[in-house]
C-alpha cells in the first residue's frame, strides 16, 4: 500500500490565529472550506497540517489524515482486523473518498485518496 502524504488534524476554535502561528513556521494556506483549513509547506508541498472547527459529514474531527494511492484497499484490510470504523467508506463532495478508523490509542485517523 502506498502512503501519499500523512498530516495531523487540528481541532480549533481559532482558525485565524492558527493559521497566522503557522505561517511564522513557514505554511501557507492552500486549501480552506470554511470548517477546514489545509497549511502547506511551500517547499515541500506534502508537509501539511490541517485545522478544522469541526467535519461536515462524519460524527468528530480525525486527530490525522493518511492520503493512501488506494483507499478501498486499505478499507478492506482495516476490516479484516475488526478495528473499529468510526466513519465508514464513502465519497464526499469536496472530491476525497474517505474512511475513518480508531486506531489501538483511541485517536480518530481520516484514511482518504483524491478522486
């Protein structure tokens, strides 16, 4: 399986100052939906974090994002281990199909691919 890109997910309450405080590190913002913001690293694009008031569809906000090459793949192994699907597969409007699994700590990851 191949693994894109890997971000945490940061739930705010403070999207503006979060995005001032990571620009001082270098991000710039390349991607915001008004509930998700997506900070890139303007000399490596995949170096990314994400700031999020909350998810438009799934039940909480992931505590990180995987961008996988094949999402049903990983969808279909992540089952086989009876892990817990804490969203499960589907396409969003915003162009991700996506998933979301509890991993053996508790925290929520996004497990997605670009349609």
């Amino acid at each position: 399986m191949s693994i894109r890109r890997v971000m945490p997910d940061i739930r705010s309450e403070a999207v503006e100052e979060s995005k001032n405080f990571y620009g001082l590190l270098g991000f710039d913002e390349v991607m915001d939906l008004g509930w998700v913001v997506t900070l890139a690293s303007p000399s490596n694009p995949t170096a990314q974090v994400t700031l999020m008031t909350h998810d438009a569809t799934a039940p909480v906000v992931p505590d990180m994002s995987v961008e996988v090459e094949d999402v049903d793949a990983v969808y279909a192994a992540v089952q086989e281990t009876g892990a817990e699907i804490v969203y499960p597969l589907q396409d969003e409007e915003w162009g991700v199909r996506r998933f979301f699994v509890r991993d053996p700590n508790g925290k929520v990851v996004n497990v997605l691919t670009h349609r």
